[in-house]
C-alpha cells in the first residue's frame, strides 16, 4: 500500500521532451495520420470532445473535414443525436444513395416546407415505384407564389434531364456535370428507378479537402457517445442506424462494473461498429475495458480544464503517467490510446503522443471556436463562448431540464466557464497541428509510430 501512495506521477508540465538528432528535413514531410480504432485511420490525430458546448453536427463536419473527427454528445434526445449524426454523415459526399424525393401530385407549399425542413435547395420528384419523374429546385419556384400548385407543373420533367446509371465513376461523373454545365445528376437504374444522386457541390468539397476522414462511401465519419444506464442498447441502436461509425461510451470512471456490463452488452448484440470505452485512469482499468470488448481506451480522469474530480472526488493519476501506463498495457493487445484532458498546448499533444497515445481529444481549447455549440458573448470588448466540465452543476441541470427529477444529491465534478473567442477551429486546429510537428521533428520522428519509440 505505501508503495502505491508515494509512486511518482507527472503531468504534461512536468516533462519535456528531450531533443534529439534529426533528420527531419521539413515539418511538411511528417506524417501525423494515426490510428483512432483499427479500420478507421485519422490524418490528424485529434477528437472534438463529447461535451455539450463542444461538438455537434457542425463541430463533426469542420472535425472530419480537416481529417479529424467529433464526438456529438449525449445530452439530447435519441432523436435529436440520430439526426446530428444524420447531418454529418449527408452533409458531404460525391454521391448521395438516398437523396430527398416527393411525390409529383404534392403541392408547392409541401415542397418548400420539405425542403425546409431537410435543409436542401432541391428535391427529385419520383412516383409510387420509385422512378424518377423530375426535378424541382430553387429556381423552379423561387418567383412561383401560389402555394396550391402542384409539383408536376413547376418540376424540370425526366425527358429534360440529364440523368446518369448506377455505378458511374467519380471522374466520369465530372465530366457529365462539367460538359452541360449542370449541379445535379440523378442515378437510375435500368428500370428507371432512383438510386442516387451527385452534385457538383459534394465534388467541389471532395477536392477541397483530401485529408477528411471518410467512409467506403465517401461520407464523413463521425462519432457517437452514449452513457451506461437504461436505454443505452437503444441510443446505440438508433445512433448506427443513423450512421454513426464509432461509438463511445461517456462515463467519468471508466473502470466501473456499469461500463463492462454496457460493453458486453453492446457486443452481444452485435452492434456492428468499433466501440471506445473510457475513462481509464490505470492500466488495470485499460485492461479489463480491452478484455470486456473496446476497441480503443479513452484515458484521463480529471485533467480537464473544466474538471474539478480531483478536487472534489481526491481522485485522479497525473494525466502523462496515466497515459504512458495505459498505453503500455494497451499495447499489448495493439489497442489505440485517446488522451484526453490536460492538454493546454500543442506541445501537450506531442507529450500525450510521446507517452504512447494514438489520438488526443480536447474540450476547452475548442469550445471558444465558431463551431462550437452555443451563443458568444460580449464582455468588456472582448468575445467569450462558455465550457464546461459534464459533470458541472449547469450540464446537469441542462440535462435534466425536461425531466421530472431531483438533483438535491447531486455532487458536481466540473465547473463552467468563458472561454477567448478563437474563430474557425480551422485556425486552431492547424495551429495545434504546426505545433505537434514542431515536437516530432525535434524528436527526429516522421510518424507517429517513430514517436512513439
């Protein structure tokens, strides 16, 4: 026991990284791409954190896009957090396999409310057996004030359009869309029936950003949190049909019987994708989550900026060792690391990955950007968003607000608070991403693997 009292443990400012040889010739060759589960690789290591004042949907997209990925919180609805990752996973993709259709006998006033409601400036108008009749855009109907009219009198008719078959090829598409000057294609099959649809506009965001991170679809990737208690076999359930391809279960004590049981349960029933557990703390805890199931172990128990945990609970292990050791046992079993919290500086980034991890979340750095979810505020001239911890008293409260619950026993672990307006998190992400290569080539290390070494 007093052994266990008196180890050392160090935190992100206790320890630098030793410069060392290099051959490193130029930051732009390193290679900071990483494992965030086996099958899915980031070409930046970094996670938007699953709070409610850091990632949904617009948070996800900028994250993916720029080769990361978010983490859309818990704190709504199943329904709501099916359709954030819903927005994520069409928001970008050269082809689109279940495009937005009405029916040619609606009127106007349905269409633009559907088109409202699904946030598109276009619909494909298909009969009862799914064959394509027309199109109607925007510019169909933007001068059209009788709302009673039906679709079939304002819609572009089939025999106008230019239409494409199943399976066409990404550059073949670009030259039909390029050659006739048009934004949409519809794919049919040989019946006729619609089957997909590409527009220049999801071709013109692919070549925008080769390094997003990306399914077999072409579809962004985002991630999912679910929690541990009642209901937790549903949200999962719901959130991978939504498409969702990570979950990640949200829990401040990762080591904890609820969450093997809810890992045993989710691959019991086959939930079909990776699942992250967390949070682990010792390479005991990493140990049992590897054994229960997770594909990837979320390490860090009270580094947060926004968590108070060590302060109120008196628990805890210094961020840098609890990530070293983790990711020590966690190697054993090739199991990626996430570390998360603590990291105030793009050089804690290249510490976190140094002591073994293979990605990096973070709240509070990027809670202040554009993405984020919420209001800015003003304050003496200068711009503020507001963080918080998940265990603070406001995100309980926020939570709960629709539930008739007590809170009288509530312990708060995190706090809220304002965060610098930082703009884009394109700006910050980069700025972190310069900064993590800055450590790897004074580290003589072109990849994530050499620093690990």
């Amino acid at each position: 026991m007093n052994e266990k009292i008196i180890k050392e443990g160090l935190t992100y400012k206790d320890v630098l990284l030793v410069p060392q040889r290099s051959c490193v010739k130029s930051r732009k060759s390193i290679d900071i791409s990483s494992n965030l589960v086996k099958g899915i690789n980031l070409m930046v290591p970094i996670l938007s954190a699953n709070m409610d004042t850091v990632t949904e949907y617009e948070m996800a997209i900028a994250m993916a896009r720029m080769g990361g990925i978010g983490v859309i919180h818990r704190f709504m609805s199943i329904g709501e957090q099916a359709r954030q990752v819903e927005k994520v996973k069409r928001s970008e993709s050269y082809r689109v396999d279940s495009p937005y259709t009405l029916e040619p006998d609606k009127t106007l006033g349905e269409a633009r409310r559907a088109m409202a409601n699904y946030g598109v400036t276009g619909l494909l108008i298909t009969d009862n057996a799914g064959k394509l009749q027309g199109i109607l855009t925007r510019r169909d109907v933007v001068y059209e004030e009788d709302n009673k009219k039906l679709v079939s009198e304002l819609m572009t008719p089939r025999e106008k359009l230019i239409v494409a078959f199943d399976h066409i090829a990404f550059q073949e598409a670009k030259k039909i869309l390029a050659r006739h000057r048009i934004e949409k294609l519809p794919l049919v099959d040989n019946d006729g029936r619609l089957v997909g649809l590409i527009t220049s506009k999801d071709i013109i965001k692919t070549m925008e950003h080769p390094d997003a991170t990306k399914d077999e679809r072409g579809r962004l990737r985002v991630a999912a949190a679910i929690g541990t208690k009642d209901g937790a076999l549903e949200r999962a359930q719901e959130l991978v049909k939504a498409g969702a391809d990570v979950l990640v279960i949200d829990i401040a004590h990762g080591h904890s019987e609820m969450v093997l049981e809810t890992l045993d349960l989710l691959k019991s029933n086959n939930i079909g994708v990776p699942v992250i557990a967390g949070n682990a703390a010792t390479p005991e805890a990493a140990r049992d989550l590897i054994s229960a199931g997770a594909d990837a172990i979320k390490v860090g128990v009270g580094p947060g900026s926004t968590c108070i945990t060590r302060l109120i609970a008196g628990v805890g292990v210094p961020q840098f060792t609890a990530v070293l050791e983790c990711a020590r046992e966690a190697g054993k079993y090739n199991i990626p690391i996430i570390a998360d919290g603590g990291i105030a500086y793009s050089g804690d980034i290249a510490k976190a990955i140094g002591a073994g991890a293979s990605t990096v979340m973070l709240g509070s750095l990027l809670a202040g950007t554009e993405e984020a979810p919420g209001i800015t505020l003003t304050k003496n001239g200068r711009k503020y968003k507001v963080s918080r911890g998940m265990a603070s008293l406001g995100a309980n409260i926020n939570r709960n607000s629709n539930k008739d619950t007590e809170n009288s026993e509530y312990v708060a672990e995190g706090v809220e608070a304002m965060v610098p307006y930082r703009g884009s998190v394109v700006e910050t992400i980069n700025q972190l991403v310069g900064g993590l290569k800055s450590g790897m080539s004074y580290s003589n290390a072109m990849n994530v693997p050499e620093m690990w070494k």
